[in-house]
C-alpha cells in the first residue's frame, strides 16, 4: 500500500492507495469510521459488487449505514441530486459527527463532495473512486461541485475529502474506452511534473491498457496524485500554479462541449487531443524539442484517442474556447509543455496559432 500525505490550508488528509484495499480495509478508514454513522453515495450504474463490499466492509464499524443511490452520468450533477442527498441526509438526521463516503466516478465524488460542503456548512466525507478518472485525478484537489445553467461545474466549492482509498482492482469493471480515457490523466500528470512516470508509461502502456495486471496500476497512479497534490498544495484555490492542472483541458473541453449533443467525445480522449495541440504549439515556438514531442505523440497515440473530433471545424473548436471559464479577464490561458515533466502556463496563444496546431494534429495518425 502507498501513502500519500496532502497538506491543505485548513486540513491535512491521507490518500492510501492499494490492491485489495476495499477487502482488508486500513486501520485509517476503519478508525475514520468508528462510532459514526455514514451513507454511502453511489450511482446506479456502478457494479454491486462494489458497493456491498463497501458497505460490509463499513457496517460493522460505523454506528449506522446507509446506500443512497443517484443517476448515473453528468446529468445526475444537478441541483435536483444534492436536494434528494439533502433530504435524505435530514431524515436520517445526519450531523457533523457522521461522514458520507462517495463512492463512484467523478460524477459521484463531485455531487457528494458538494453535499458534504452545504449540508450543516460542512460535514465529513471519504472518497473512494471507482474510474481511473477519478482514481487517477477528480479524487483529491477539494474541487467538488454540480453543473447549473448550462455551466459546467458553475456551483461548487474547495471542500477536500478527510481521507481517500484508491483501490485499482475497482477499475476493472470498466470497459476498455473509460480505462484508456482515465490515463490520459496519468499522461498528463506525468508531462505535468513526474519524467520518470512517463518513461515508466512508455515501458508499460501495453500491460496498463490491457488491464491483466491491475497491480501495474497502483504505482502510476500513486505518482500522478503526487504530482496533483504537490500542484494543489502550492495553491489550493487555483490562483495561479493550480492552473497546470487544465493541460490539455482547454482545447479538450472546447471539443467536448461541439460534441456533446451528437456524437460526445470521452474526457480523456478529448484531453489526450488537447495535450497533442498544447505539444505542438509548443514545438512551433521552440520550446519542446523534437525529441520529447515524438515521446508525447507515441505514448498519446497508444491511447487511440478517438477520431470523429477532426471532422470539427478548426475555426469552430478554437470559438469553442472562450466559452471555457479558463478565459479570465479576456485572457485565454494555455499550459504548454516545455519538456516532459515541465509545464509552462501562457496566455499569449493566438488564434492563428492553435488553429495551426489543430490542423497539424487532425494530420496526424496513430
Ligand atoms: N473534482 C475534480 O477534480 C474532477 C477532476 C476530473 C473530473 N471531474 C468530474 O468527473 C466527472 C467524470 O467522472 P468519470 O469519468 O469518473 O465518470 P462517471 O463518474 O460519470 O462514471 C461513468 C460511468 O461509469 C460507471 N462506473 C463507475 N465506476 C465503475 C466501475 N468501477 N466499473 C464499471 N462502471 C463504473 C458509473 O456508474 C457511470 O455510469 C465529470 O463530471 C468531471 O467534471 C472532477
Ligand atoms: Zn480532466
């Protein structure tokens, strides 16, 4: 099992990440839980097998437990959600000394995490992912939140977790597309700050992806939490550093957001396209050398990405853009690499250049 340690300004919480956890649960979580009552919050689309060994595995150590179902997939982020979690929650007259554990994707730690930061101006939560998205990323960083008036994430809160169990072994369950999608993530924390990581990647892509050995997962993804956690700690509110973190998200979300309605693009895939825009705005400039450019288009390349997106007008993608709330004051900020491992945030991108980039990268195949 490893540990991670996350300071936070208000609070200091473990991350603990380990094949099996779920079955011999930690002394952290079971310590965590004693006396407590909990309700644990999942979707419906998440195996049962999952939630019953979360929940044998609490019960006898919590004063009460509960399971609270939501919808499953980003509809389910809205208000109609936390209200139902709300009322859920004051019936079974929950108060700051019980603790609710999300259990699910990003969806659900995102929904749960709001509602433990409203409910009583804050009750305790543990995450626990299930997706190698949210294993990989959404688990720590205290970025919780619903969607609201057609804005993504429009109303939420930093509220972090008071522990988080990552076990692989969940990720199993997945099918093929939202493991790949998930470790686009670890790609990108690996650019981000973690070279080793992505020699690492590089070596193992073949075994992560095929998923026989979901141990090979456990050290990626204790590395690129590092590499977050190391982010978030330097500025928990997204003031500035944090916003390394959106590498490869702001033409991502733009490709999302065309697609959405018709024929919708994963998070990763559409991350793993933004990456290899980002790496060739940066080549263009001279800041990213040939060398590690070809590494990065490789490794994302072995992800098959998918491909519908490069019918998408260029002009219309790069217009997409600054509906992203990443535009501030006018500003478009873009992180490009500088080598793998270092990231630069800039906000000097033109048009011409990104609509360059993105022609460059539809050229390309895997
Ligand atoms: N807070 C953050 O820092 C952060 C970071 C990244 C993404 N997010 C959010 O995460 C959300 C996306 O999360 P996601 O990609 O994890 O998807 P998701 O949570 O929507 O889950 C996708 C589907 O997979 C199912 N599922 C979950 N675990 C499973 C398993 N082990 N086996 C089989 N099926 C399983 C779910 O029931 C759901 O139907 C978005 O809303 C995004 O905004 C948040
Ligand atoms: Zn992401």
């Amino acid at each position: 099992m490893r540990r991670l340690t996350i300071q936070c300004l208000r609070q200091t919480y473990e991350v603990l990440i380990g094949l099996g956890l779920l079955d011999q649960p930690p002394k952290a979580l079971l310590d965590f839980m004693a006396g407590r009552g909990t309700a644990i919050v999942t979707d419906r689309g998440l195996p049962l097998d999952h939630v019953e060994r979360v929940y044998k595995a609490l019960k006898a150590q919590c004063k009460m437990a509960t399971v609270l179902h939501i919808k499953k997939g980003e509809q389910a982020k809205d208000m109609n959600t936390v209200l139902e979690l709300a009322q859920e929650l004051a019936r079974l007259r929950f108060d700051r000394a019980d603790a609710m554990v999300a259990l699910g994707g990003g969806t659900v730690l995102d929904i749960a995490g709001f509602v433990s930061a409203i409910y009583m101006r804050g009750i305790p939560y543990v995450n626990i992912p299930t997706t190698a998205l949210a294993q990989a990323d959404a688990c720590i960083g205290g970025k919780v939140g619903i969607n609201f008036g057609g804005g993504k994430n429009l109303l939420g809160s930093f509220y972090h977790p008071s522990l988080v169990m990552v076990d692989p072994s969940l990720v199993q369950t997945q099918t093929m597309d939202d493991l790949r999608s998930g470790l686009a993530e670890v790609v990108k924390a690996a650019i981000i700050g973690d070279k080793g990581l992505f020699a690492m990647l590089e070596h193992n892509a073949g075994a992560l992806l095929s998923l026989k050995d979901p141990a090979a997962l456990e050290d990626p993804l204790y590395r690129a939490l590092k590499v977050k956690a190391m982010v978030v700690q330097e500025d928990e509110i997204e003031a500035g550093p944090r916003m390394k973190l959106n590498l490869g998200h702001t033409i991502g979300h733009a490709l999302e957001l065309l697609l959405k309605e018709k024929n919708p693009l994963a998070h990763g895939d559409a991350v793993a396209v933004g990456m290899m825009v980002a790496s060739e705005i940066a080549l263009n400039r001279g800041w990213l050398c040939p060398g590690d450019y070809t590494r990065i288009m490789d490794l994302l390349h072995l992800l098959a990405p998918a491909e519908h997106w490069k019918d998408l007008d260029s002009q219309a993608v790069v217009t997409a853009t600054g509906l992203d709330k990443k535009r501030r004051a006018g500003v478009l900020h873009v992180v490009l690499p500088l080598e793998i491992g270092h990231v630069k945030v800039v906000s000097d991108v033109t048009e011409q250049e990104l609509i360059r980039a993105i022609e460059r990268v539809k050229g390309h195949g895997p």
